[in-house]
C-alpha cells in the first residue's frame, strides 16, 4: 500500500518550489520522495527517500508546543520543569484560530495586542518557544533531547548552516518577536527567543524518524516507552489545533483533501496524524505557494482515500 502511495505521488515530485528564502534550503535536490508509516505499535513502514534526513524547519512546533503542555506530568527534555504549570498558562499569550494570513504575517499581532492567532505561525511558535526557554533554560536542546528519545534515533543534531542561514535571513522573525515584546508577551530576551527558534527548526530528520517521534499523538499522549507525555485530553487539542492550523494558510484545502491532523514546514516535510492507528511523515521538497509540500500532500490524499483512515 505504500508503495501504491508513493507511485501515485511520483507525478508530482518537482513540482512547485524549493524554499529559496533560506539559502540552505535552496540547495536540496527538488526530485526527493519520502514516505514512512508507524503505527502505534512501534512497526514502521517506508517507501522511497524515507530514510534520507531533511530539515524540519516548522514541524518542530508541534513537539515544541507538546513540550509545553506536558509540563506538570514531569519535565521531559530537560531540566527545571514546573510541577504546577498548567496547559491554560500558554493559551492565555497564543490563540487557537486559523491564522488566514501567511506564515510570518505581522499584519493581526497590533490588531490583537500582540497575541498571535495560533501556535504554528511563526509569531505563535515564538511564543512557545519562549515559554519552553523559561521552563527548561535550554528550549532547543530539550528540543532535540526529546525528539532523539522518541524517535530512538541517539545521532539526530541541529543543521549549524541551515541554523546560521536563518539567522542571517530572520529579520522578519526578530520583528515579530520585538513586536510582542512590546506586548509584554515575552519572557525571555528576544535574541535568546529567536535563537532557540531558529535551532529548533534547523533539526535533521528523516521521514522514518519523525513518523515515529510523531507517535504519541497517535497513542493519545503515551510516549514511545509507555509512559505518559500528555492526558489524552491534551493529544486531541494539539491534534486539534494541527488539523486546523497546521499547515498554514491552507488548512481548510488540506482538511478537505486529507483530512487528518497535520503540521508541515518549509523543508518539504508534513507529518500527519491518525488518532488510534499510526503516525505518517512525508518529504518532498517542492511547496506550493502556501509553503506546503505538492507531492507530499497528494501522497497523504492518496492514502486516505486507499485506506479510508481519517478523521471525518
């Protein structure tokens, strides 16, 4: 079945436009495939590219946010975890709404007083990564500590040229983050914020091995050794928020089409989500102009339409 999803996907593989705006992106062959399948039992399943390491570049803020929300069932990733934090702390600075705007739009923060319109734009993904920053002192590292413990992949690492890249290019970033400082919604300095930022979307990984770290969603919140990241209560609002927000401006089109909870980023990656069955992670590097994979959403289409597995 995989492999009948990755033939109906060829077509499209080189369509649409490598990310140029980061010139570390702009360098990826356009003509890579990937497709990985994990179910919640820990088999995984792949096709083409599945194994080849991308940058994730915006998928990191889904585990970015589950990093957040779990903090007060312990302190995974890091140290200095706060044992009373609760989960409504993050919504009352970051909204839940689709954004209808692009990505790193700073046209609604000065109408909404600096409060970003959900946590996968970038303005929204800052603000997480502020807070984490606050409750671990290291929001990249924790990052990426967690995402090697689910995954079971010990080598993943930051990209330092993808990472130095959008430094260099991140002048729109750094605006909205000195945007909602003064907002006051900010708790760290902004060069610490868009820092951290920067190095947790500068993580290489494959297909295989973002579809496993994905898996929690899929088990409603037990992470990879059972034990447990999220109440299930809170998989299903980061799952929630996924399928809405999740891959930018083009979340209705892409619910209509799909219909799963999903988060993609610029490197050409979209993981998505089937609660109760498995995690998927597709790669391809050409975006349509919304900054959403082309082959990767037509491979997620094909495979709910073969499987029937999705959430309507």
């Amino acid at each position: 079945m995989i492999d009948e999803v990755a033939a109906h996907a060829r077509p499209y593989v080189g369509r649409g436009q490598v990310a140029d705006y980061i010139p570390a992106l702009e360098r990826v062959r356009a003509d890579r495939f990937g497709i990985a399948v994990a179910d919640i039992h820990g088999e995984v399943y792949g096709a083409g590219d599945w194994e080849v390491p991308f940058s994730v570049q915006s998928i990191s803020k889904t585990f970015s946010l589950a990093l957040v929300m779990s903090q007060g069932h312990g302190s995974p990733g890091g140290p200095g975890g706060s044992a009373g934090y609760h989960e409504d702390e993050i919504w009352r600075r970051v909204g839940r709404e689709p954004s209808g705007t692009p990505f790193n739009s700073l046209v609604q923060l000065e109408a909404e007083n600096g409060i970003p319109r959900n946590p996968f734009i970038n303005a929204g993904a800052l603000v997480v990564t502020d807070r984490l920053l606050t409750l671990t002192g290291d929001a990249s590292t924790a990052l990426l500590h967690f995402l090697r413990e689910e995954s079971g992949n010990p080598d993943l690492a930051f990209d330092q040229a993808v990472a130095d890249s959008e430094a260099e290019h991140g002048d729109r970033n750094a605006a909205l983050a000195h945007f909602m400082a003064s907002f006051g919604n900010l708790e760290n300095p902004v060069p610490r914020v868009i820092e951290h930022y920067f190095w947790q979307c500068s993580v290489e990984m494959s297909c295989r091995d973002l579809a496993v770290a994905g898996g929690f969603l899929a088990r409603h919140g037990l992470r990879a050794d059972g034990s447990r990241l999220l109440e299930a209560r809170e998989a299903k609002r980061i799952n929630a928020v996924m399928l809405t927000c999740g891959t930018y401006d083009a979340a209705g089109e892409f619910a209509y089409r799909v219909g799963l909870p999903a988060k993609s980023g610029v490197g050409g990656g979209i993981v998505a989500v089937v609660p109760g069955r498995c995690t998927l992670c597709v790669w391809s590097p050409g975006l349509d102009a919304r900054g959403n994979s082309v082959a990767g959403a037509a491979a997620l289409d094909h495979f709910t339409t073969l499987t029937g597995w999705s959430v309507f």
